[in-house]
C-alpha cells in the first residue's frame, strides 16, 4: 500500500563536492564571493563554506594527481552548481572580478538564458567544478 503523505523535506541543506585543490577552492568562495568558513575537518581533509543560506562541504580528492576530472556529457553526478545572485549589476560586478583571477575558466560571460528575462553566466573554479551564477528577476 502506497503512503500518499509527502515527506516534509525543507530544501538543501547543503552540497558535498569532492575538489583536487582543497586550499584553492576554499579560497574562491572566501575570497571571490565573500562566504565564510564554517568548520573544517583537517583528519579528511575537508572545509566547510557558507553564506549564511546554502552550505558547500568541500572534500579534498585522496589522490589529486590520479583523480577523473567530471565529463557534464559523459558521467553520472553533479553537472554543475547554480547559485543565485540579488542582481543583473551583482552578477556583471562578479564577471569582472573573475576575469582577472588566473585559476577560474569562464565558460561564458553573462547572458540571458533561453529568452529570458533571467542571465546567467557560467564558471570553472579552480578544481573544475562548473558553477552558475544566475538572476532571476521577479516580474
């Protein structure tokens, strides 16, 4: 017999991604987007970021040298992390300040997505995570 009651989930509460630059990558969301550490588990090796609303648990890749860089194509998993941002201003002030930081790829500059009215753009960190920055304007 099924149980038509839904389960009261409450949304994410937070993402585990395994990363082959702990430091580096820790750095990209303390120092690019102003998030903070919220813990750290130096015996894993893991660092935990936030920004007051969602959670990343960043765990360091036991052999870096010898890991498999994800395939959005090819591979089951995460095809790549959105995060919203307050504004069209935010997300172009963002683009500028990642065109100059030497280990983010910009997969592509701000654009509206399909045919908008919502942009988003989209990024490497330095593991080579796929992240997107998106606003969605209320109408």
């Amino acid at each position: 017999m099924e149980n038509s009651e839904p389960i009261g989930t409450l949304g994410i509460d937070h993402v585990g991604l395994t990363v082959k630059h702990l430091s580096e990558t820790a750095a990209f969301f303390t120092e690019q987007l102003g998030w903070k550490i919220i813990g750290e588990m130096p015996a894993y090796p893991a660092i935990f970021v936030s920004n007051g609303h969602l959670k990343l648990t960043l765990w360091q890749a036991e052999n870096p040298e010898t890991s498999v860089s994800f395939d959005r194509k090819s591979n089951i998993g995460l095809h790549h992390l959105a995060i919203g941002l307050a504004s069209f201003e935010e997300l172009e002030r963002l683009y500028e300040k990642l065109k100059s930081v030497a280990n983010v790829e910009i997969e592509f500059s701000p654009e509206l997505s399909g045919k908008g009215p919502h942009k988003h753009m989209m990024i490497r960190e330095p593991s080579g995570i796929r992240i997107e920055f998106v606003h969605r304007p209320t109408v």
